[in-house]
C-alpha cells in the first residue's frame, strides 16, 4: 500500500558512512559488503535506518547501472577507505515524506505519485528522491512486510 504524501518532513541522519558512484545492481550488493567490512576492521555499528539515493540511471553494456549515494548512519566516527567517505551529518529538511507498506517494487507506482503531486503543487525538489528501508525483509518471505520511506527535499517558496 502506498501512503498519503506528508509535507514538512525531516530526514536527519549522523556520524554517516556514504557511497556515491556508478553502479549496477550487483555491484550495489558489493557496496554493501564493502561497508560491512569498513564497520567491522573499526568495530562500528549501524545505528540507524539505512538511506539510498539514485542520481540517474543510464544503460551501460546493457544492463541498467545507477549513480547511487548510499547513506549508513554508525554509532561512531570511523576511518574510511578510497571508497567511501565519512560525513558527521546527512540533513534533508522541507522535504516530502511517502510511506510504502509492502514490497518495494511499489516504488515506481509511489514515486509517480510523489511527482504528480510536486507537480500539482507547483513545487521545486531541492534533493534526489531518498529511499529509507524502516522495516527490511530477510527473506523472500518477509518482502511483503517491507516499510520504505521516501524523502524528498523541497525548495522554500
């Protein structure tokens, strides 16, 4: 199920390990791993809801590769690799919030919703659509039980 859009929303996300390149789906499971392992070597802990972000999508040896920013909120400041970088805080504020309640291949649906209603409302996005995982699935099973949030941050009239 796909939500009502609330305005006035805020995603604040601290002490975050952050991702960006071009990646295919595989190769964003490999980020992740990555990461993992970057918590691991400092003994950190995810410490909150994991967000990511896609800038474009463009098809390279035909298959769909993203510019992604991933966002891992961590319990402490760590060093980073050449890979990721460390930021103290990731803030979307005036931002559009859309919950999806099930399966996150809702997206496309929710997203059109979140642009119509931009649309509609003659408004300005500030921030690439940002999807947060609130309730994640671990297995097959689960995906129906996902909780995904979508922020996007809005230009002051």
């Amino acid at each position: 199920m796909i939500g009502e859009v609330i305005t006035n929303q805020e995603l604040e996300l601290n002490n975050v390990l952050h991702y960006n390149g071009w990646v295919t789906q595989q190769q964003m499971n490999e980020v992740f791993a990555k990461a993992d392992e970057l918590m691991n070597k400092h003994q950190a802990k995810n410490n909150g809801l994991v967000a990511t972000a896609t800038r474009a999508v463009k098809m390279r040896d035909g298959q769909p590769t993203m510019n992604l920013d991933v966002f891992i909120p961590l319990d402490k400041e760590i060093a980073v690799s050449n890979d990721f970088d460390f930021m103290k805080q990731v803030k979307i504020e005036n931002a559009l919030k859309l919950r999806i309640d099930g399966s996150p291949q809702q997206a496309e649906l929710a997203m059109q919703k979140l642009n119509e209603y931009i649309i509609t409302n003659s408004l300005q996005p500030s921030t690439p659509a940002c999807m947060v995982t609130v309730k994640g699935a671990t297995t097959p099973l689960e995906i129906d039980n996902m909780i995904t949030d979508i922020y996007v941050g809005i230009m002051n009239n």
